[in-house]
C-alpha cells in the first residue's frame, strides 16, 4: 500500500461499514486502493505523537472482518462453549426451557437493529443452559446483522483473572483501561456468569470494590448487553452497589428482556 497522507483524508467518501472499536462511527474511504477506515481511530493514534506512518497502520488493520472479533477477541472458560448454539440447545416440548429458547431467539432478533438498546439477563441456577443461549443468541446477531459489528463474548471471573495478571506485566493486553475500554465500544457484549467472582469469596459475598470498578466502567459505556447470572434481583442487591444495578439493568424491564429458569434442572448432573 503506498503511503497515504493526512492530507488526503479531505478526500474521503463515507462507507456503509461501521468501526469495531467506535460502533457508531462508519468507516471512510480515499480512492479505490485503500482499506475503509476509521477517522477517529486515526485521531487518536495521532494524537498519542505517533507520526503519519501509523496510518499505514490502521488501514491494513481493517482486512481483519468484524465477524473475526467474536472468535479471536472473545474471553471463554469454556471451550465448549464454541459448539453451542440454538440448534443443539435441547428442549422438550412445553417445558420452561422451550419458552426460554423462543424468547432469547426473538430477542436475538430486535438485537439485529443497531437502534435497538436495551440490555438482557438471563437467570437461573448452574447448569440450565444459560451461556448456551447467551452465545447462541451472540452467534446469531454476529452472523445476520448488517452491516457487520462486533460482538464479544466474555466471562466475567476469566476477564478478572486476565486484568488482575496484567499489574505483574506491563505489555500485557489485558489492562484495565483497555478492557473497559474496548468491551465498552463493542455493538453487542455477553457477560457471562455475573456474581460468581463473589461467591468465591468466604468471608463475604460482596463483590470487591475493584470488580464493580471494573463492571461499572464497561457498562456506563454500553446500552447493549447480554448479562447472565446464577443469582435473583434480590440477590444481586446484596453484592453489587445500585449505581452498578442500574447500568446491568438498562432498557431490561421496558423491553421484556429477562430470560429467567425457575423449574429447568442442571443438565450437567443428570450423568447417572
């Protein structure tokens, strides 16, 4: 690619794409021998003193599809987890869980409309099936959605792992200030398995001051989230602080968007 000027970015022409890393800022193009990309994505960057070189840079970056996201970005503890999807989530007729997939099947849907923002969660005990339809429903709005936007999938105790090794190495990718920042900017975001990271700790079920930072952070940032978690309203009332509450719980109620497992068993017993 030869090299391309900052002065030619008078020249650029709006594309139909959007930017993984600012979902509602579309991409731009010079000429018909360049990538699409970001123009604030270049701001930045050269705002941070690096030299009009780093363009060069940010173009050849975008070859890189938004489908690509979900798979090479997403933060799993289970690897299972990437065979999952609504197909070969197995239900009986009339039961809760049957219910539970037509609903998160719908709701994956309004998801297809970027100007769709309400968050989800989706509760019950261990075991019922609720990160299948999380990333079953992630799955389906990264394949259909048009134009392409990045969706990630994260567990929240693999993410705090991640973060809290970084304060030993410093070139590590998973700081804080990156992770907030980059799975506040992503179209659709799943955080699996809220309120686990505290039920580790004895003496307290309260979530650390840090893990609420850390939650906080990402979901001031988003109005589109799938969340699931083992525990009730009342239960998370007692972990988290309510200004933390009433991020998880943007657009929930107005849109219908809780998916909750009262009756369904844990599947992962029923072994013998």
């Amino acid at each position: 690619m030869e090299d391309l000027s900052f002065n030619l970015l008078n020249q650029a022409e709006s594309t139909d794409e959007y930017c993984k890393i600012h979902p509602n800022q579309k991409l731009v193009r010079v000429g018909n021998k360049h990538e699409p990309f970001c123009t604030l994505c270049v701001k930045e960057q050269r705002e941070r003193n690096l030299n009009d070189l780093v363009l060069k840079g940010v173009l050849s970056n975008y070859h890189r599809g938004f489908r690509d996201v979900f798979r090479k970005d997403s933060i799993v503890d289970d690897e299972d987890l990437w065979q999952a999807s609504f197909d070969n989530y197995e239900v009986n007729d009339g039961t809760e869980a049957e219910t539970n997939l037509k609903k998160a099947r719908q709701i994956a849907g309004k998801y297809l409309n970027r100007d769709y923002e309400a968050n989800t969660i989706i509760t019950g005990s261990p075991g019922v099936g609720k990160s299948h339809l999380a990333i079953s429903m992630l799955k389906g709005v990264n394949d259909h959605i048009k134009p392409n936007a990045s969706c990630l999938f994260v567990s929240i105790n693999e993410l705090m792992r991640l973060i809290k090794d970084s304060f030993n190495h410093s070139d590590s990718q998973f700081t804080e200030s990156r992770m907030v920042n980059f799975l506040g900017q992503v179209n659709l975001l799943v955080l699996d398995d809220l309120g686990s990271e505290a039920s580790f700790k004895r003496e307290t079920r309260e979530a650390s001051e840090y893990v609420q930072q850390v939650l906080f952070g990402v979901l001031n940032k988003r109005n589109r989230t799938i969340i699931t978690t083992n525990l009730n309203s009342d239960e998370l009332s007692k972990i988290y602080n309510p200004k933390l509450l009433s991020r998880m719980y943007k657009g929930v109620m107005k849109n219908d968007g809780i998916i909750k497992f009262k009756e369904t068993q844990d599947k992962r017993m029923a072994i013998f």
